[in-house]
C-alpha cells in the first residue's frame, strides 16, 4: 500500500481540520432501526461545510502544501462537491482556486463555486477537453492540481469522518460508505484498520454505477461507461491509488437498486429531518435489502452529503 | 411565578429525560451568518424524536405521574406534535394514550399518532366537541390529562432544550424561541434566567397570528382569532400559565412577515441541510428583518421541528 497512507497521515489530518471542519453529530433514529432489525449511527457529512465529506480531504490536501505552493493557489476539475470544497479550502487559505468545469454545467454549480471565490475556467463537456483545460491552467498560473480522490492527502482527510464515529460510538461491527471514486470508501477502510477493533467495511453502489463491485471482483478497474443511476456523485470509476487501498481493505461492495435509494432517502428525510443527496442514501439501502446480514448488529454509516436540487426531489414527479 | 416553575423543576425534568431524548446537536453556519451578520447557534430540536421540542414536555409529564396515576393512561386534544410526543411517551412508559383528534385531521396526521401505539378518539373539529370528548374520554378511562402547553410539568420540559443550549454555547447575547401556545419560550425564558448570564430572550411570531405580540404588549390574553400563517405550530393562543411566565421573563416578541419566512426556511434547508417546518424558520425570520439589533451578537436559536409534507413545500407551487 502506498507509504504515505499510515495512521500518522490520518491523525495528522485530523488535527489539521480540526479547527476549520465541522464536527459532524453522529445522529441515530429509533423508528430506522426498527424498520431495520438493526442499530445505525449515522454519520452527517450531508451537516459538514459545503454540504459533503469532500471538504475534509480538499481542506487537508491544501493545508498540506509548502507556503511557496499554496502562494500559486489550487486547482481542480470538477462540477461537483468537490469543486465546492476546494473553492472553500481555497478561500480560508487566502489562495485562488481554479475550477475546470464543462460549459454545459448547471447554474447553480457555477454559482455554488463562485460563491467561495473561485475563477471558473470552462472546458468542453468531454474528458480530454477537461484534461487540456486542466493542464493549461496549471502550466500558465503554476496552481497545484488537487485530485478529487486518487490522491493520498484527499483520501487521509476523508478517513478523517470514520474517525470520529469510530471515536464516539460504541464497538461498531460494520461501517458502510458510499463507493463513487473510492475516497471516501478509502479513508474509511484504512480508519476502520487503524482505530477500530474488528470492524467490516462494506462499500454500497447502485446497480446501475456497478464498476466498482466488477472491478474489485475481477481484479482490474472499470471504467465507469454510462451509468445509470439517481446518484449524481457516483459516477466515476476507482483510481489506481483507491483500487488498491479498496482490494485491501474493503470487506465487500454491495449494490442496490434504484428504487430502493429513493426509499431510503425519503426514509431519511421522513424519520430523521435532515436533507441528505441520493448518493448517501445507498448506505441505508444496503442495509434494506440485506436485513439478515445486518440483523441485531451495530453499523456505522456515513451519510455523504445533502446537495440537492430542492425543486426537483425524486418523489415529486 | 407558579411555585412549580423553580430551578430545580428543569433540572428534574432534564435528568427525567436524559436517557430518552436525542441530546440535539446545536449547529452553526458560515454561510447564514455572513448572511445575517451575526453568529447564530441552532439547537436542532427538529432532530429530536417525534421530530419536535414537543417530545420533552411530554415525556417530562408523564414520567412526573405517580405510578397509580399512569397506570391508567394519558390524554390529550392535538393533532399536531404535541399528539405524536404524547403517544411515543406513553408507549415508552408501557401505558396507554387516547389522542383525542377531529374528524377531519389529515390520514398522515392519525397514522403518525396510531404509529407509537395510541388511541385516537374523534372529535367534531370544534373546541366545544374537542373539549367534551377529551372530559368523557377522561372520565370513562381515569386517563390523565396532559395540556398541549398550559401546564408547569410540560414548561419544565421544554426548557431543557435551552438548558443544553446554554451548557454547550459561550456566553449568548440572546435567545429567541417561537411562540404559539407559549411553552417553549416560557421554559426557554426560565432557563435563560436560572442558568444564563444576562441573556435576553425573545419570541417570534407570524405577524399574521400576533396574538401573543398583542397580548403582552396589553397585557391581556388575546384569543388567536383566525391566523393567517403558514406556521401550523403557532396558531393557538397563550394559556394563563404561559401568559405570565413570558410577561415576567420574555424581553420582547417580534412579528415577522409570511415571506421572510419562507425564506428564512429555505435558507435553512439549503444551507444546513435540515429539514425544519415553518413554525421552526420565524426565528431566523427574526433576526433577518432586524439586522441592526442583532449585528455581530451571539444569539441562540431553537429550531423547534421538522415535520412537514415533504409533496407540499411552500416554494414548490
């Protein structure tokens, strides 16, 4: 496993966010665990800054730059959480992000971005269009590309959400994440490893987004071609770093339908009262659809994120 | 004061509650407070059980009876939270409740209440049926009667969500709680008194059911006379009990327009990624319309519920 990855990475990250992320609360719900057969602690990132996790691995991904780095400011490509989170990092560092997104990309993204005082650079809807874009903008500004999940100070910063359940919860015998890019999926395996006792990790992933479940099955990455699922944040496909951190230390990944992502996040929002994206939601499908599994256990689970479109909710057709 | 009303009354019923209620997180946002130019600190009593504050009074009241008493059951007249809290506390102590709710209420409304276990008996929705059924349901079952608001058992529990509140923030400036029937700022107000330091206190009303502005400022009970609000919390009248508990102790009442409202609320919903009804977003309202006042101030706010019909949201017309 990549070197960099250790424990100390981890902690280091703790103690850099700390002062500038929230504490997300670790909430539970009495009528979800009786609809469940089980006991869950959610973990809200959907409550974190920006709305995601994604802020815990750009704050520390930025905060781990040398001063003559950071002076040239950050880069991302993105339309998403993580473009937000690195704006955001960006901005509390006193730096310039630039944020490469596709010109075709929703309103309301370029003004959430804008919003924390990032310069927006346009590039073609297509991946190699993004990619140039990308690598003009680091050659002219000299910025530093932050990935938005292979990359090992991304994925200690999101170890840093399991952290904190494993911290505050009692003995947990699973925890279960969302598997978009495996960041999120990567930090929290490697803090089950290092700060829990004998705890699972189960990835969840829509059916439709599956490439995750065939790659670890088949022991090669995936690309992500044409999905097709309500989950806007998990679309993309491993990178060589989270593959291997995944291979492992991941238990399994199971996948869910479409229909049951929206009853869980309805589910959420109904006995909970707290917004979370349907990318979060997969976690509680996981365990709707495996009841037995998961029976009379205690399970950690990390709620992703709360972005959504208020106007156009999946159960309002 | 009611005699009732000491000190020690809240801090029995925190200790009362203590293993059955969520300890709510209190939440703050960067992005709300640039907005309203001022720190403001959410106590999320909508992520408490039965979604509402209301779980608190409730429950406080019914583990106040003595065992002779509860072995017959509770009552109550509400269709609303109040409805819900009493149910799941009667459930959690193994008794019964009869929920006594007219005809009409909404089918959401009755499965809630039917959802903890209790017995709804159906009134015709006047206040003179509602009454008469809740005095025939009291006789024939010996079942005892806890108030929606008017009562010191039910105070004494509300105010433990300002007791935490108080606990957990540094030195606030002000508290500022809605007022319908007037529970929850008069335990807000009390607590401000007994374990604050200087804190003002304040409620916040729909300008389009001000009774409660009107009658401290004439020092008289006004009847709630045809509301006119989207707040379906705050349509009843204060009760003789709160009338005077927020006279001693409440600073000031402010009225706030059905608009601001609405976008305090989904300024909430946005920016917190908490799900909150209308009732809960006045306090926000407040401080929006009143930005001099509160400029650069530590203020408490107490959301106080979250249970809103998630095919019907005010800006999805």
């Amino acid at each position: 496993m990549n070197q960099s990855l250790s424990i100390n990475s981890i902690i280091e990250a703790s103690k850099r966010i700390k002062d500038y992320a929230h504490r997300t609360p670790i909430l539970t719900s009495g009528s979800i665990n009786k609809i469940a057969g089980c006991s869950i602690h959610f973990k809200c990132e959907n409550l974190q800054k920006v709305g995601a996790f994604k802020f815990r691995g750009a704050f520390n991904a930025v905060a781990s730059l040398k001063k003559e780095e950071l002076e040239r400011g950050v880069a991302t490509h993105s339309s998403g959480n993580h473009a937000a989170a690195l704006a955001l990092a960006a901005q509390m560092h006193g730096v310039k992000a630039y944020i490469i997104m596709p010109h075709t990309a929703p309103a309301i993204k370029k003004k959430a971005v804008e919003g924390y005082g990032a310069e927006i650079v346009f590039s073609e809807p297509t991946l190699e269009s993004r990619q140039d874009t990308l690598n003009k903008v680091v050659e002219e500004t000299g910025a530093h590309f932050v990935p938005p999940f292979n990359d090992t100070r991304v994925i200690a910063g999101q170890a840093t959400a399991a952290l904190e359940l494993i911290e505050e919860t009692e003995k947990l015998n699973f925890i279960i994440a969302p598997v978009g890019g495996g960041g999120l999926l990567s930090g929290t395996s490697l803090s089950a490893k290092f700060f829990g006792n004998d705890i699972k990790v189960i990835g969840a992933e829509p059916k439709g987004a599956d490439d995750a479940f065939r790659s670890i099955r088949d022991n090669k990455i995936y690309p992500s071609v044409n999905p097709q699922t309500i989950c806007d944040g998990l679309l993309t496909s491993l990178g060589d770093i989270t593959f291997e951190v995944i291979k492992e230390n991941v238990n399994e990944i199971i996948t869910v339908s479409e229909e049951t992502i929206i009853e869980a996040m309805r589910m959420i929002w109904e006995r909970m009262k707290i917004i979370v994206e349907p990318s979060s939601a997969v976690v509680l499908a996981a365990i709707l659809e495996n009841k037995e599994k998961f029976k009379n256990r205690n399970i950690g689970v990390i709620l992703s994120g709360g972005n959504v479109d208020l106007e156009k909710l999946p159960w309002n057709k």
